[in-house]
C-alpha cells in the first residue's frame, strides 16, 4: 500500500475481543521495531510513577447549574446512547456484545466525571442513528461529525479526535491522487456520513459520479473487486477494515482536504444535558484524551523512531528537570501561597458579608418584592452594581417571539453611555444566546476573547469598553427568558466564586420580581375581565346569566348569581331572587314544573348539560317562553354547581308556531296538488268517454223530428251530459289543467241550475229561497266557474246552519257611481250585476271576517275543510274584474255580495246560439288521428256527415305514413295530442318537417293553456277541447280550412 509518493500510514490496533484496552502495551506497529527495547524501558520507568498517582481526571471539578444536575437527577431514563456496531476502532460492537472504541473510552470517562450511566443501544444503520438523535430517541452520539445540516437537531461539543479523509484505490494505481484526477470515475461513500456531502459538492468541481454504499465493508470490496474506481473513507476505519478483511491489493492512494474531526452529539431536545457533557469533555485533561486517541488510532510514517517514541523520551528528560526544578522552589511557594490564600479569606468575608446584606435589604424592601417592576429592576441593578464594583449592571428580556433581547433596566456610572442598551437582534448573537440556554450563565473574564461573547465585541462590548462579562441567565421551564448582565469596564477582571455565586441570587431574585409583576398583572387583567364579563351579562339582551346550587335530589334551588337581565326578563330584581328563588320559579306554568323539575333531577345524576324549555307568565300576565342551559360542577358535600344562561325565546316560539303552521299548510297543499293530478288524469279519460257518447247522440237526433217519441229523450240525454262536461271542466280547473273560456253568460240561467243541484245535496232542514230579477245583464264568464262560486258559498252556508236555516239567492242590475268606489277601492264604477247570497248561520266576527280569502284558513274541524274555497272564490272574482263584500256579525249570519262587470250585447256570443247555429261542411279531405276507436270512429262518421273526405289513423306513425302517400290530397289533419307512441307533439313536428303549410287542428281532453299555447306555438291551426260538440268540430274544422 505504499508509493514512492505518498506517506504510508500505519494503524494500531486493539484486540477486538476485548473491550478493556489492555492490549496498548502490548501493541506492535512497523514504527516501532527498531526501537522496542527502548520503549519497554522507559514505560517500565514510568509505570511505576503513574501508577502510584491518580488519573489527572479524577479529581476534576465540574461545575454544573442546578438545573443540569436536577435534569440528570430526574431524568436517568432519557440517557440513551446509540453507537455504531460497524465502526472499528473509533466506536464498534465487541464479541460479548458491549461497546468498544475510542468514542466508548470517552464516554466511559464522561459517566465517571457526572456520575451517570448511559444507555448504549446498538445500531448498524447510521441513517437510522441520525433520525433517531433528530427525535430525540437517542439523546447523545459518542463520535459524530458536525455539519450545517446536523447541527439543525443536535449540540455539538468541541472535537476530541480528528483523522483524515483518505481515497483508496486498487494497488495496480501509481502516484499521490486527488479528487479532481478521478474526473468520470465512480467513488464510494458510505451513505449518511458526512463524507457524503463534502464529495457531492466536490463532484460539482472534479465532475465524478458519487456511489452511495451501505457501509465501509461494502465500499472496500467494491474497490477491491473494481466495481468502483475509488473509495472515500477516513483513514483510521478504513485501514483497521483492510486489515481485517484481509484485502491486499488495495492501497491509500492520496488525501482528501477534508478530515473526520469527532464531537459528542446531544440531542437538541435535551439541552441541559448537553451542557453537563460539554463541560464534563472539557474537564477531561488533554493527555488523557491523547491517550485515548492513541490507544486506538496511530498515524506514523515507516522510518526512524516512531513520534510516539521520542515523545516519550522527551518526557522523561523534562520529568526530570522539572522534578529537580520544583523540589527546590516548592517552599518558597508553598509559604507564599499561604500568605495570598489568607488575604484571599479576609476579602472574601468582606464581600460575602455586603453580598448578604445586599440580598437582604433588597428582600425586605416592598418596593422591590411588590411594586412597580421599573422601579423594582431599578434598584436592584443599582445594588448590584455597587454590591459587586461593576461600572455596568442591566437586566435585559427576551420578546415574546424570541427574536430580539431588551433592556428593561440599566445601571450604569459612567453618564455618556447609560442609555447605551439598545435592543439586541437575537438573530445576531446566537452562540451567546445558545451558551446560556446550555450552561445558565456565561462567566467571561475576557469577554471580547471568549467564543460565546465573540458576537457582541463589535456590537456592543468593544464601543462601551467592557472587558469582562458576568452574565447569568433566567429560565423558565428550560426556556430562557431573560438575563441579568454585569459588566466590567476598563481591564480585564477575574470573577471570583462568591461574585458568581451573588450573580446567580441576583438573577433568582429578579426572576420572582418578574413573576410576582406578571402575577399582578394576571391579577389586574382577570379583574378588568370579571368586570367586562359583568357588564357583557349585564346587558345581554333578552336574557340572563344564572349561578344556582341544587341538592342531589333536586329538591332545594338556591341562586348564588344572577346578571341585571332577569329584572328585565321576569320583572323582579337580582337581589330579591337571590333571596327567595321561589319568586322566580312560582312564575312558571304549573304544568311545566314537574317535567322541568325531572330534566334537572336527571341531569345531576348524570352530572349531564341542562337544557330545557318552559312557560312563564311575568308581573304584566302576558306569558312568555325561556330557554334554560347549564353545566354542572360538583362542591363538597355533593351540592352541584350550575352555570347557565337564561335566554327568552317567546318570538322563536312563535315563530315555530307560525312555521308548523304554515308546514301544515304547505302539506295540505301537496295533497291538494295530488288531488288535482288525480283529478286531471279521470277528467281526461272521463272526456274522451263522454264525447264518445255525445257525438253518437247527436248523430241520433240528426234527422229526427221534434215530436218524435225518442227526441225528447235523447235531448235529455244531452242535457245530462252537458252537465257531466261541465262537472269534469270543474275538476279540470281544480287540477289547473283547464283554462277559463269566457262566453255571455245570463247569470239568472246559472243560479237557477246551481239551485237544481243545491236542492238534491243540502239538508232538507235548511230551505233555498232564489230571486232573480228579470231582463238581467249577461256577464262575460265562464258557466262553470260561477257555478263553483256559487256551490262553495252554499256549502259554507250549509256549516253555519247544523241546525237548519235559509239559504238566499238573489240577482240584480246596479250602477256603481264614484262614491261606492271611493268607498271600496277595488271596485270599479259602471254598469255590474249584483250576485247575492246570503244565510242565516252562526256569523263570523271581526277577526275571522279579516281571514276569509285567506288560502288554507279555515274554522273548520279537521278534515271538514280546505282552507282553499272562499280563496278560489275570491280569485276568480279578481280575475273577471269583479269585486266581492262580505257582512257577517256573531249571531247574524253572512251576506256575500260579488259585483260582475256587465258585458256588451256585442262581447261575445251565446253557448245558446252557437247551439241554434247550423254546421258547416266542405268536400276536403280530412286526415283523423287518435288512439281511441270509438272517437275516431265518431269523428270520422261526423265529418264525412259534414261532405268530407275522411282518413284515419290509429297512431302518429301510421299517419305519417298516410301523409307521405297522400300528403297532397290532404286539406286538414285533425290530431290527438296524447297518444302512445310518438305522440301528438311529435308527430306535429314530423308533419312539419314533410310539408311546412300543413294545417293541424290539436284535439285533447284537457284544455290547460300551456297545451293550446303550445300546440299553436308548435305550428297548429287551430285547438279543440274533448268533448266537443258536433258544431264545434265543424266551425274549427271549416275556419282552419278556410284560414289565410
């Protein structure tokens, strides 16, 4: 492994299998041979000298806080160490399963010096070992190397052990390398070290492929085997590796400038341990960690007396001249030292006794212990200062967010620079910051020296001309707060340990100063709180806040507070009801008790929320609703505790009221909306049966003279189902699927028709009285609505008479002048014909009378009623232009009277003359669709009765096919609108397509508007509503035919 170019390192090496490290004498290296009888001897000298000494370290002295030694007191469980199990020699796993190496020797003399014992738990994995010290499972790692990356989640202490990095190649390669000779080569790294990074970031330069490997082992066969070109490990594994492995042809081929300098690593989230440590390494002496270093590892060169060799002897040269030097100054020393040692003494009594006196008067001073803080910190920093002889004391804290430190507090002599303590950026000092979270204070003789302070020299040290530091930190929980700081001006002073000592009570006393003032401020802000939560319950509106006491049992109540509100809510003062609760609870409703009472019983059983809701009436008798919610807290003697809140909740009772109501409303309509669905699906199919039948009637009657037996009969017949048609519009009209069709009515004929029906239905204890007037004007309506007004006002009449009564129907012509519209403003003034009826019922008084149209009022039982009959009444009134009154007084009985607008003679025409009209016909072809055959059957008969030629067609399919063979002979398509299939919509639309000027009259049994709307929007000519007449037909058939 050696070249003429490169020095050869050696490594010496313990015996592995065993952990105790007695194999140092006993170690061979090619160094040494020449010169092994020498060495023998002088150990042989030696041993004799320190054997008969104790170790240099065991009577070191650490000075630990008292927290670090409580921590490490408390907390033997969180002193974990993980080591590596693959690390020979600087920290492995011995045969018997115990931790072994140079970072095991250091630990050992570390649990001696704090008197602890760590721990050790093996690890071969180092990612593992590095997650695990990030989260604080492994609390310290023996040898570790710092780097930015780790010191995110560990302390580490100063370095103990430094071995370079080295590159090793296989033999067969000649010359010292470096990294940049091995540019798009591989080289090995053991994944995680730290080695990793340095040779990422040089490959950026020297432009080699980095190969992670899992281990050093794994590395070293790889090169061996030249699966990679090299491989970077620090020299003192890899050699003890080589050499174990037995690999021959590798070599250390150069050096990397980077080196394996080890440091105890401690968890971030143990920093009180990681003080102890620091201090305990730092106390271990230099020689003995030479020792250790060259226990394990050695780092010679092969010619001449080994370094070791010579050092030794030098040793022994310089034991000797310094032994014959000392003998004979040892009295002349000793005698002093007893001089200073007494001096020392007296002016240690001196200030211990101006230490004490200081604690104590600022203990006794109120001032201090109670007052206000600036003042408190005030003279505290002056008696400090002047207790200790220091030109400058303050009292600096850290903000809230831990990113700047303040000066609260400044005692300074010389007058230019006492304000000079302006705020510290925390970002800047980190390292002091750090020192004291870790050790609790900073004693720095030579502050602008010392690594801690080094921060603040420029900052702040230097410009005020403070040499040395005696800073002592306050924390709390682990976490620093603030920090009393004694500085010295001028030259540099050495603290002595009384000094530090006062420092340390100075700072406890300002921490409780500090508590005591947050105390009080806790104090002042939980008042200012209890006041504005009082005012808050005070004035909280429509309610109050309660504090009651109830037995166990619920037996007795007994209010411990109550806000202003429960004046206001129950009109009787806080303080009465504080004294006698039975004012408060005797004015709820007396059916309401007990199931609030039970609720309560239950709820302290439980230890459960309270809630309830309950009725009360107040002073003024007007009943309310309060809403009740509390929790429970148990006192001794298991009386319970309930804090709650009181709120009024009438209006939201109400209102829930009002929606169950309105929900009751809304559920009737739906069923009434059922209903209608129901009633348009029987209206339509009652239709089509009805003009089956009619048309075939008509058909009859066609030729037969008035006097013939079957004439009158038939007629009969027809009369019958006009009235039929009429009763199905009406449910038409209920279900919203019929539109209204005005014609000139005489309202006399209607009365007397609805009269027929009213004489067969009403009760005979209840009589009917009609008077109409002669000559009455007609009236542009609908027959079957004014029939439904004068059906539901007679049924209304009929309840109000469970006993019997009268029933009047009367009829009249009026002129409405200005003065009755002035009067009732929804009139209009003008020629109307007046419907009155009236009865003789139980009345209505004022209340009710101002509900009647309302949709679903109703004063009926349950199931007797809508809630909808004088609503539609009303509607349709409205929609004619019209205008009702109604008169009604308990006892009295009600007069309903509806104002009709007159209509002109030239308005419209009669349904009685359209029947006195004779049919028209035509010689056109005229195309029938409709999936019932009786109606196409019917229809086709009646039109070829009229002169026209007639098609027919069971579905719109087969029309279609029917208008694509015959379409230019066909005049007319007469079209049911419901049909299976495709559908009168559709087929309109298919018709359309073939010949755009097609003319199609809509047939359907409904008559809703959205249907004729839509079959004219679609491009129909006309619509018809079954059943229709056999005049009807023929005027809709002849006037499309004859249409532009």
């Amino acid at each position: 492994m050696k070249s003429a170019s490169s020095p050869s390192y050696c490594i010496q090496k313990s015996d592995l299998r065993d952990g105790s490290g007695a194999s140092f004498l006993g170690a061979t290296t090619q160094s040494v041979r020449p010169n092994g009888l020498l060495l023998a001897a002088l150990v042989t000298i030696l041993l004799g000298l320190v054997l008969a000494c104790p170790p240099s370290w065991a009577g070191a002295r650490i000075e630990l806080t008292n927290e670090e030694q409580a921590w490490l007191a408390a907390n033997p469980d969180k002193l974990t160490l993980y080591f590596n199990t693959e690390f020979p020699p600087i920290e492995f796993i011995s045969e018997s399963g115990s931790f072994i190496g140079m970072g095991a020797d250091v630990i050992s003399r570390i649990e001696d010096l704090l008197d602890v014992s760590f721990l050790k738990v093996p690890s071969d994995d180092w990612n593992a070992h590095l997650a695990a010290l990030k989260s604080g499972a492994c609390a310290v790692a023996p040898t570790i190397v710092k780097t930015e990356e780790r010191e995110k989640f560990a302390f580490f202490t100063q370095p103990y052990a430094t071995v370079p990095v080295v590159i090793i190649t296989p033999e067969e390669t000649s010359g010292e390398l470096k990294l940049n000779d091995f540019k798009g080569k591989r080289i090995g790294v053991v994944s995680g070290y730290a080695t990793e990074k340095f040779l990422r970031d040089q490959a950026l330069v020297g432009h080699f492929e980095v190969v992670p490997v899992a281990n050093v082992p794994q590395g070293l066969q790889m090169v061996s085997f030249g699966r990679i070109d090299a491989f970077a490990e620090n020299l003192a594994v890899a050699a003890h590796f080589i050499d174990q492995m037995g690999i021959p042809n590798l070599r250390v081929a150069g050096t990397t400038n980077f080196s394996f300098a080890w440091s105890i690593g401690v968890s971030r989230e143990y920093p009180l341990l990681y003080g102890a440590m620091a201090k305990a390494l730092a106390a271990i002496p230099e020689k003995d960690l030479t020792d250790i270093r060259r226990k394990w590892i050695v780092l010679a060169t092969h010619s001449g007396i080994a370094p070791e060799t010579l050092r030794l002897i030098k040793a022994v040269a310089l034991f000797a001249l310094l032994l014959s030097l000392g003998l004979g100054v040892i009295s002349f020393f000793l005698k002093r030292s007893l001089n200073q040692k007494v001096q020392g003494i007296r002016r240690s009594e001196i200030r211990a006794n101006a230490q004490r006196s200081a604690i104590v008067e600022l203990a006794l001073d109120k001032g201090v212990v109670e007052g206000d803080l600036d003042l408190a910190l005030s003279r505290v920093t002056k008696t400090v200062a002047e207790t200790v002889g220091v030109a400058r004391t303050g009292i600096w804290v850290l903000s809230e967010g831990e990113s700047m430190l303040n000066c609260l507090s400044l005692r300074a002599h010389d007058a230019e620079k006492k304000d000079a303590a302006a705020p510290l950026d925390a970002k800047s000092i980190p390292l002091y910051l750090e020192a004291l979270r870790a050790e609790g204070r900073i004693f720095a003789p030579d502050a602008l020296n010392d690594p801690r302070t080094s921060e603040l020299v420029d900052l702040y040290l230097a410009p005020l001309g403070i040499a040395s530091m005696l800073d002592t930190g306050i924390l709390i929980e682990g976490r620093l707060v603030s920090v009393v700081s004694l500085e010295h001006v001028g030259r540099l002073r050495h603290w002595e340990p009384d000094e530090e000592a006062f420092a340390r009570t100075a700072a406890a006393m300002v921490g409780q100063i500090m508590a005591n003032a947050r105390r009080r401020e806790a104090e002042k802000a939980l008042l200012e709180r209890n006041r504005q939560l009082q005012i808050l319950s005070d004035n909280l509106p429509n309610g109050y806040v309660y504090q009651a006491v109830v037995d166990p049992d619920g037996g007795s109540h007994e209010f411990l507070y109550l806000s202003a509100g429960v004046e206001r809510m129950h009109g009787i003062s806080a303080e009465a009801v504080l004294a006698d609760s039975n004012l408060l609870y005797g004015q709820l409703f007396a059916e309401d008790l007990p199931l609030l009472l039970e609720r309560e019983k239950q709820a302290c059983q439980n230890l459960s929320l309270f809630r309830a809701e309950a009725r009360f009436r107040d002073p003024s008798g007007t009943v309310r609703w309060m809403s009740l919610s509390s929790s429970p807290r148990v006192l001794a003697g298991g009386r319970i505790v309930w804090d709650g809140i009181s709120l009024d909740v009438t209006e939201r009772k109400q209102a829930e009221e009002e929606r169950e109501k309105l929900q009751g409303q809304l559920l009737q309509a739906q069923k009434m909306e059922s209903m209608g669905i129901l009633a348009g699906g029987i209206a339509h199919d009652f239709n089509n049966l009805l003009h089956a039948m009619g048309g075939n009637i008509e058909l009859l009657l066609q030729g037969r003279a008035p006097d013939h037996p079957e004439t009158s009969r038939l007629n009969a017949v027809v009369r019958s189902m006009d009235r039929a048609r009429r009763l199905v519009q009406q449910l038409l009209f209920f279900s919203r699927k019929a539109e209204s069709r005005r014609i000139s009515v005489d309202l006399n004929r209607e009365a007397q028709e609805t009269a027929r029906i009213l004489e067969r239905t009403i009760p005979k204890m209840v009589a009917l009285e009609i008077r109409l007037q002669p000559d009455l004007w007609k009236i542009s309506s609908d027959p079957v609505q004014i029939e439904q007004i004068l059906l539901n006002l007679a049924g209304n009449a009929v309840d109000a008479m469970p006993d019997g009564g009268t029933i009047s129907i009367e009829t009249g012509n009026v002129i409405l002048d200005e003065g009755f519209v002035l009067a009732h403003p929804e009139a209009s003034a003008g020629r109307h014909v007046l419907l009155t009826l009236s009865d003789t019922g139980f009345g209505m008084d004022a209340d009710t009378l101002s509900h009647i149209y309302d949709p679903f009022f109703t004063t009926k039982e349950v199931g007797k009623g809508t809630g909808l009959g004088l609503a539609s009444v009303y509607g349709i009134v409205k929609s004619h232009g019209g205008h009702i009154q109604c008169d009604s007084e308990p006892g009295r009985g009600t007069t309903f009277r509806i104002y009709w607008p007159a209509a002109d003679e030239t308005d419209a025409v009669s349904d009685r003359s359209l029947e006195e009209a004779s049919p028209g016909g035509g010689d056109e072809t005229i195309l029938v669709v409709d999936d019932e055959p009786e109606i196409r059957e019917l229809t086709a008969e009646t039109l070829e009765a009229l002169g026209y030629t007639v098609l027919v067609a069971a579905s719109g399919e087969e029309a279609l096919e029917i208008f694509r063979r015959q379409g230019n002979g066909i005049g007319l398509v007469l079209l049911d609108l419901n049909m299976p299939g495709l559908g009168g919509q559709k087929c309109l639309a298919a018709l359309r397509e073939i010949d755009p000027g097609v003319r199609v009259v809509i047939a359907s049994g409904y008559a809703a508007t959205d249907h004729r709307s839509q079959a004219l929007a679609s491009g129909a000519w006309g619509f018809i509503a079954k059943p229709y007449r056999m005049r009807e037909l023929a005027d809709v058939v002849r006037s499309s035919l004859d249409g532009g």
